[in-house]
C-alpha cells in the first residue's frame, strides 16, 4: 500500500493507472496538487461554499479529460490550468471580474474557507501583533485581497509558488509580456502600499 | 518620474533577477543610496510574500473527488475508440460508391465543358472549405470550454 502510494510515481505513471479504472491512484494526484490548485481558488474565489464547488469541479474535469493530457506540461501545470480557468469562468458568470483591473472590492479578510497552514490561536496571535514581521505579512494579506483575482493569483503564483514566467503563462494563457505587466503593477502597488504603512527603514 | 534615477522598471527588475540586469543598472546602484533603498524595499516586499502562509483548503477534497469519480474508467479512451472505427466507416461509406461508379462519372465528367467543370469545382470547394474553416472554430471554442 505505501509502496503503492510512493511520490516517486511519475506523472505517467499515475495517469495510465487512472485510465486503467485506478480511482486511488487520482487521489494521490489530487494530494499532490491540491496546494497549487488551493492558492488558485482561494485567490480567485471569496466564498467557502464557492471555493468548495470549484475545487471539486476542476478535479472532476481533469478526471474527465485526463485521456487527453498530452504530457505538453507538468501534469500540475495542466490542472493549474483547469483551476484557473473554471474559477476565470465563475468570476465572469458572476460578473465578478474586469480584465486588466488591478483594484478589487476586498473581501472578509480572514479567508475563513482557506485557513492558512496550521491553525493559529487567539493568544498566538496576540503575541504575533507584537512581532513586526508577522505584522507585515498579516497587513501583506490584506493588501493581496485588495488586488483583482487576476492580479492577487499572479503575484502568489510567481512569489509563492516559484513558477517561471513560462508556466504562469501556461496556467493563465496570458502573453508573457502580459504577465510581467500585470506583476509589475501588482508589486509596485504592494510596495507603495507597504511603504505608505511602514518607513522605509522598517522594511 | 525620476530622471536622475533608476525606472521603477528597472528596479523591479533588479530586485527580482539581479543577474540578468544590464551593468548600466547595476553601477548606478553603487552610488545611488535612493534607488538602492527601493531595491531593498521590493526585496523586503518579496521575501515578505514568499512567507505568507500557504492556504489550505478546510475540507477533505480528495475523499470529495473520489465519492464523486464515477466507477468507469474516463471516456476519453472509448471515445477515441468509437472515432477510430467510425473514421475509417465515413471514408469508405463515402468512398464506395465513388469507387463502384467510377466508369460512369469519368464518362460524365470528361463530356463536360472544362468551363462547367470549374463551376462546378470551384463553389462546391469554396463551400467545404468554409465548412471546414467553421467546423473547426467550433471545435477550437469547445476545446477552450473544456478547458485544455
């Protein structure tokens, strides 16, 4: 079993034993991307519910059309690229998004469907408002939120994930010059939004 | 604008691949304490959003895709399938009573005028060319929808 479940399997590997009927083996693709596909949703969409019925439909689209996969990119860039379109798809039924808009109306600004990485308790965060650094990264948050989907997702995707320009482009099907645009007015924005909030020296 | 100064271009840039900066950027950086601060101030920015913590998602979502996966293996690979039989089935449904005929439409068409030929050529591969042309903007349109 824990064999059976070794990270080493390859992208290939998993793919063939899904087409083969193999449901567990799309679980373990399901863990092994969940993360990038967890900072595309909840970049992109505000609403638990809502980040809930998208996570499971971009899985089940790439289940669906896994037979077409055609090793072109990283299988995680592939379903990346689900994520971002089908939460692309909701904002724009939702009317929820203007292209090329870096403002956006923020939203509750404790994330409450996506908690970040181990649960923090009232008092720890007491003691953390003290911290400079943790004070930074919590005014750092806000000011994501206050970015469009677009904007915020391209920002966590090359300062978060560490992605090249290239795979961003393969995510978002955006021109590359696009996106160092779009990144260039999102980060300029956060540091003068930052600097406005903290002297320089204090950076 | 700052004439004296690095763009803020060229300071983003700096910040984020030092080395891949021209030499110009880079020694205007050693005598210029301003322009440096920025460079410090987007490192600090970047170094403030690569900890942010992750977000994870507060429900199971692999025991959520995996109650919802239907048993059969994707349809992708019977759909192949059902498209490699009927292919070759259109091609020789279509084929076949060209080839049965062939004597009677070479008859029919060399008793033609060239000129009749070539109108009757010319708008029947304009109109399936189109088609074509139309078919397979549906087909690119329904790729995107699927998300490919």
């Amino acid at each position: 079993m824990s064999h059976y479940f070794d990270n080493n399997l390859t992208d290939k590997h998993l793919i063939d034993k899904v087409l083969h009927g193999d449901a567990r083996a799309f679980g373990l693709i399901v863990k092994n991307t969940e993360g990038l596909v967890a900072q595309i949703v909840c970049k992109m969409a505000g609403n638990a519910e809502d980040r809930k019925d998208l996570a499971q439909d971009i899985y089940l689209k790439a289940y669906a059309n896994l037979g077409q996969f055609r090793y072109q990119s990283k299988l995680s860039t592939w379903i990346a690229r689900i994520a971002y379109n089908t939460c692309l798809s909701f904002l724009e039924k939702r009317q929820l998004i203007l292209p090329g808009d870096l403002s956006y109306p923020a939203e509750s600004g404790n994330d409450p469907g996506c908690p970040a990485n181990g649960p923090a308790t009232p008092r720890q965060h007491e003691a953390e408002a003290l911290l400079s650094r943790k004070e930074l990264s919590g005014i750092l948050q806000s000011e994501i939120e206050g970015l469009s989907p677009v904007y915020r997702t391209l920002i966590t995707l090359y300062h978060h994930e560490d992605l090249s320009y290239d795979e961003i482009s393969q995510i978002t099907a955006l021109p590359m010059g696009t996106i160092k645009s779009y990144l260039f007015r999102a980060r300029k924005r956060l540091k003068d939004t930052l600097l406005t909030k903290f002297k320089k020296e204090e950076l | 604008m700052r004439p004296s100064h690095l763009s803020e271009m060229e300071i983003q840039q700096y910040a984020v691949d030092e080395p891949g900066c021209a030499a110009r950027i880079s020694s205007h950086l050693a005598g210029c304490a301003e322009c440096r601060a920025e460079v410090a101030a987007y490192r600090s920015l970047f170094s403030a959003l690569s900890s942010v913590p992750a977000p994870v998602f507060d429900f199971d979502l692999e025991a959520l895709v995996l109650s919802r996966i239907p048993d059969p293996a994707p349809q992708a690979s019977s759909d192949t399938l059902l498209l490699k039989i009927l292919v070759p089935a259109c091609i020789v449904a279509i084929g076949l009573p060209f080839y049965l005929y062939r004597g009677f439409l070479i008859r029919w068409f060399s008793g033609m005028l060239p000129v009749a030929l070539w109108l009757l050529i010319l708008p029947v591969a304009a109109v399936l060319v189109l088609q074509g042309l139309d078919l397979y903007k549906k087909y690119q349109k329904q790729m995107n929808a699927l998300n490919y």
